[in-house]
C-alpha cells in the first residue's frame, strides 16, 4: 500500500506494478477515499441509477500550502522552504491535491479514457510548479445507466467532468454527480467524507420538492496517542484511513493482487491526468531516470 501519487510518471508505476506482479505482491496507491462508506454510498447509487446516467461530475480539492509550510527564499534549493513547492521533489498542486479530485470525478466512468480533455491554470514563474489547475474531461457515456430519465428526454449521450486542484488557495471541497433524475453529492471534506446528500428532481425545471436524504457515517472509534498540538490527527478524519486498511486486508485474505475499489489501470489514467494537466499549464515536471535506472533502483528497493 503506497502513498499516492504512486509515482510521478506513468512509467515508474508500470514498472512498479511489473514488479508487483513478478513477485506475486499486492499493491494499491493510497487512494483511502475510495473506502470511505459515504464514497462506497456514491458509487452504489450512482451503479444503481437512483439519480440516472450521471451526465456530469464537478468536484475540487485545494488548499493553501502556506498553512503548513514555507514559500522558498531559494527556488533552486530544495532545501528551502516547503518540498510542495519543488518540481525536483515532485511538487505542485497536480501532484500533491489533484489525485483527489481526479479519483473523484473519474469515479463512474473508471479507467476509461477520456475522448477529449482540456486544461488551464497558473504555474509559479518562481519554482515552476503549478500553484493551479482546472482539468475538464469528457465522455462517450455517461456513468451508471445509459438510459433516458423519462419520456420524450433525449438519451443520456455523454458526460462532462470538470476538477479543479490548488495550493494557493482553500475550495470548498466537495464532489456532485449531476444524473438526469438528481444528485448525488459527497458533502466536505469531500476527500475523506462523512456526509452524503441525494437530491432527487422533483417535477419540471427548478422544481422545489426534490427529496434529500443524508447519509451520516460516523468516524471510527481513535485508540491512539495525542499529536503534540493535542488532537488526535494532524489532518481531518484521519481515522478514516482504517477503512482503507480494512478493504486492503480483505483483498489480501482473498488473494487478490490489487484493490478493486482503485485499481491499477485507474492509478495511471490519474497520473496520465496529471501530466496532462501540467503540461497544459507549462509546469516543471520531475525529471526520472531512464527507466532501467527506475528499475533497478527505486522499484527494487520498495520490493527488496
């Protein structure tokens, strides 16, 4: 189980996943939103068809670096200031936010590509890293069912997705799959939730008696040790990770060699994702190694 972003580049997670298999190794990037009950709530109801096909999905995950580290004094010292700022140390925001809501809004459509995708954003002429970005995907389907919601509609012939991703400034943080009867919204901190709404149209356009329901999941109990600041995590809902661990240890018990919650093939249309993105928007990309050189280092010392 590896923190996400798995890699930086899509070859260094093929050859991850190469090795993996070589071995006869489980492995899953730590995609722990995936697991939570609230996103598990989603993803049924949208299969399910509650609020029809999903013809679009918007969801955004950003927050201000500053809160937590330091701008660098030295762009080309490493050293300085906070790594989220380095493209040498695999920063921007892409890498470091962006694989949330990309797992997000590419959910109900899997690791289907997408037909088209279009990107704009800001990069720091400082570091270069992306401080920004808004990637919009689309699709030949729509997610869940592929029917028409009711007589006389137009078939369902597509979808939209549209993600933003920041460390510059804070979003509200929330994830909504638009269906042809309704919605499907995941309620902040949409990354790891505890909150799902289901708002379902009611007759004619803006129609105010669409039926809401929340579903609440309240956080696991937390055994653990207080941070130094005197609460239990640095970050919020933490203790959501034991549903990450729970799926994981019941793939493994099941032989399973990856997480069918965030599979393999999805970890790289993220990551294809992220590059896109980042040359959309004219970051610096973290150099690699050939890939030999990948293998032989990186890859076996995580196997080794």
């Amino acid at each position: 189980l590896c923190e996400k972003p798995l890699a930086v580049a899509p070859d260094a997670v093929d050859a991850l996943y190469a090795r993996a298999a070589a071995r006869g190794c489980f492995l899953m990037e730590g995609m722990w939103t995936r697991c939570f009950p609230a996103v598990e709530k989603a993803r049924k109801a949208i299969d399910d068809g509650v609020v029809g096909a999903v013809t679009a999905v918007i969801s955004d995950f950003g927050f201000d670096a500053a809160d937590s580290g330091a701008y660098p004094v030295d762009a080309s010292d490493p050293k300085s200031g906070d790594p989220i700022y380095h493209a040498s140390l695999g920063g921007g925001a892409l890498l470091w936010a962006g694989p949330y809501p990309l797992a997000a809004g590419t959910l109900p459509f899997g690791a289907t590509a997408p037909l088209r995708v279009a990107a704009a954003g800001v990069a720091d002429p400082s570091t270069g890293i992306d401080l920004s970005c808004g990637l919009t995907l689309s699709y030949s389907k729509p997610g869940g069912p592929a029917t028409a919601s009711k007589e006389g509609s137009c078939p369902p012939r597509g979808a939209t997705v549209s993600v933003y991703t920041s460390i510059d400034a804070e979003t509200r943080e929330t994830t909504t799959y638009v269906g042809q009867k309704g919605r499907v919204i995941v309620l902040p901190p949409a990354h790891c939730p505890t909150c799902l709404r289901i708002e379902l149209k009611g007759a004619g356009r803006g129609a105010a008696d669409a039926t809401e329901e929340t579903f609440a999941f309240p956080p696991p109990k937390r055994p653990f040790a207080k941070t130094p600041g005197g609460d239990f995590f640095y970050y919020p809902n933490s203790q959501g990770f034991a549903y990450e661990a729970a799926a994981v240890t019941r793939c493994l018990y099941a032989g399973l060699a990856e997480c069918p919650q965030f599979t393999l093939d999805e970890s790289l249309r993220v990551l294809a994702l992220i590059d896109a993105g980042k040359e959309a928007v004219g970051a610096k990309k973290r150099e690699l190694p050939s890939a030999p050189s990948v293998t032989s280092t990186f890859v076996d010392a995580l196997f080794s």
